[in-house]
C-alpha cells in the first residue's frame, strides 16, 4: 500500500511541480511583426546514407519561401547508396535554394561522424557570413513557411537558438505505441517550460531542427566544444546555455520526420543506441531509472490489480488514482499526434518497453558494442561529454 502512495504522491508532484511537462502549447513564438531586413540563413544539413528519405526532405529545404538570403549545405558523411549525387541532381530543379554538397571524408579520432560532417558544413557555409546557422537533419521535412517563421520567432524574441521537436512518423501499430510515448518521455526529463527560462539550468534540444545565431555557435565553440557528444543535441543546447546564449524548445507543427520505424526492432534500436550513454553509462543510474520507472510507471497497475484481487481498497485507490493521473497526463500528447485516446491507460506496457530498451542499452554497452548507428560505433571513452544529456 504505502509504494502504491509513493508512487500517487510521485505523480501528483509531476503533474504540478514538474514544469508542467504534459502540456503541449509550448510552440514556436507568434511575433507582432517581421524583421525590417531579414538576416541571412545557411542550412546545414548532415546526411549518411539518406537516398530512401532525401527526395522528400530535401526538396522542402530547397523550396523554402524567405524572403533573405539562404542557401542550403549537405554533407555527404561517408555514404555509399548515392546519397550526395541524389542531392545534387535535386539541387538541379528550376526554382530551388543554392546548394553545395561537400564530402568531408571519415572523422578523426575523438569525433562522431555526425558533428564532424557539421563542422565541415558550418565551416563552408561561412565562407558567406550568414547570420543564421539552420541544423537539420536528413530525414526532416519543412512546411514552405519553416525557416521564415524559426528566423522571425528568433530575431522578434532576441534568441540565440531556437528549436523544434519535428513530429515523428506514427504509421505504424509499434510507432502508435512508442513514439509519442518518446516525446512525453523527453518532456518529462527536460521540460520545455524550465528549457525556455534563461535563469533555469536546464537546458535541451532537438537536434532534427536547431536555429542557431552564428555568433553565438562561434562563442560557444560549436561544434568543437560537443565533439565527442553521442547526444549531441542536449550537449549543444548546454554549450550555448554556458556560453550565455537564450535558448528556446518547443513542438513543431511545419517540421515532420519522415523516416520510417515500421517495426518493433527498428524503434528498440534506435532507443537503444543512446539510452545509456543518457545515463553516463553508470550502473548506480541504471539502478536507480529502473527502480524510477518501475515506481512511477508499473507500480499503479499492480497495485490497482493487487488491491482489487486481495481485497485491500486502500491500495486499489491508491494504485487506480495513480494510474488515472498518468493517463490524464498522456492525454495531450496523444491529441498532438491524433491518436485514439485508448492508447493512454496503455502508457505502463510502453514505459515496461523502455524500461528494457534501457537495460538492453547497458548490455550492449558491457558487451564493447557501444553507441552504434548506421555502420559507426561509439564506444564509452568517446561518450564523456555525451553524458552530460
């Protein structure tokens, strides 16, 4: 009875305390007006073996409406499906944005292949000075208005780096289970509320859509600074928090991803490949997030069905309230990725799933596997500043 209260007590502590995290209005800021001169924008956008999504994500990049100066950069990190000749063959269509393609070769020692590709991409995109930098990844699709409405929020609001969560693909039966499960998830861990205050510490991002002033990433060190970074978004949006930037993180309603997560096993991967490295591959934290997640997420349930079948209502109630509360809390999130609300009291088989992709993760780790993704792996020495996610 008295782990059914804790855990109603921990999800009444969440649901008032913890920055409001299941609400989903934090969305890019409406501005009064637009910038007099609009400033310049180069977009960077790192791509490894990408054929399958490129023809829809990178035209949406090369149609962008702005009215400044914007070129697009991608950065063909090692691929061998012919992803830098695709793009360039798309970059060819009447109409587009300019676009180079540069091919950096494979990253020295102490880097990830994805932050040296952004190095390189950073580094010819200021051959034009643009005062924007746009880090995108290739599998992201923007509405026309994108980058026009990410520069306007950033320029009216005075910030140093602006970035959307894009909404993921939910196709699939095991995407409709996991994946705005993944979002509420992030959001209770980072949520967007305390992000977006300048005076709080914590600090996040989503490294799919990243404005970033240019001054700022050069103060900052970007992407130096985060080069060994496994999750290198939460990394840079605590370089740019040191280094005095304002940071801003919020939902995107004109930023999609479009890659596919059909099955089970593909979504458990991709879990996977990072959990640990979140939890700075310590034992005592993998401890200590199961024993979390078994408390908050399983706990209620059990207790609910425990109470019920032993005839002790006070943990039934307690059990049954908790589980309410975590249902109600879901609720919004569905909404924002328009699933059927019967998803909701099903969050516990979701977070169970978690629960061992997170021990999985840590296997994987023991076993020399490390953070691996797309044919690179990234063992634990070259996870440090990773951890700090």
């Amino acid at each position: 009875m008295w782990i059914a209260v804790l855990s109603l007590a921990s999800w009444v502590w969440m649901l008032l305390a913890q920055g409001f995290f299941w609400r989903t209005d934090v969305r890019l800021p409406r501005t009064a007006g637009e910038p007099e001169r609009w400033p310049s924008v180069a977009v960077v956008v790192p791509a490894r073996d990408e054929a399958e999504v490129l023809p829809l994500s990178l035209p949406s990049l090369l149609a962008q409406e702005y009215p400044g100066r914007a070129e697009v950069v991608l950065v063909d990190d090692g691929s061998t499906d012919g992803t830098g000749e695709l793009a360039r063959e798309l970059g060819r269509r009447p109409g587009a944005l300019p676009l180079r393609v540069v091919s950096p070769g494979e990253p020295p020692r102490g880097w990830t292949g994805k932050l040296w590709a952004v190095r390189h991409g950073i580094a010819l995109a200021r051959e034009n000075d643009p005062a924007f930098l746009l880090l995108t990844d290739a599998d992201i699709a923007h509405e026309p208005d994108s980058l026009r409405r990410l520069v306007a929020a950033a320029d009216g609001a005075g910030l140093d780096m602006v970035s959307q969560m894009a909404r993921l693909r939910v196709a699939s039966v095991w995407e409709r289970m996991v994946v705005p499960a993944f979002v509420y998830f992030f959001s209770q861990l980072y949520p967007f509320r305390r992000v977006n205050k300048a005076d709080s510490r914590t600090a996040a991002a989503a490294g799919g859509c990243v404005l970033l002033r240019t001054r700022t990433a050069e103060a900052a060190g970007i992407p130096d600074a985060i080069r060994q970074s496994v999750i290198d978004d939460v990394a840079l949006s605590r370089a740019v928090k040191r280094a005095g930037g304002r940071i801003w993180l919020g939902l995107a309603d004109h930023v999609d991803s479009i890659r596919p997560y059909p099955a089970l096993r593909d979504l458990w991967r991709m879990v996977a490949r990072s959990a640990y490295t979140q939890l700075r591959h310590n034992p005592l934290v993998l401890l200590g997030t199961v024993l979390g997640l078994a408390l908050v997420y399983l706990v209620p349930p059990c207790a609910l069905v425990a109470g019920l079948l032993a005839g002790h209502p006070a943990t039934a109630l307690a059990g049954g309230l908790a589980w309410l509360v975590m249902t109600g809390t879901y609720m919004p999130m569905l909404r924002y990725y328009r699933q059927p609300r019967w998803l909701a009291p099903l969050l516990p088989v979701t977070a169970f799933l978690y629960l061992l992709m997170t021990v999985d993760s840590a296997v994987r780790h023991y076993r020399g596997r490390g953070a691996a993704w797309k044919g690179r792996t990234y063992a634990a020495p070259e996870a440090v500043e990773a951890g700090e996610g």
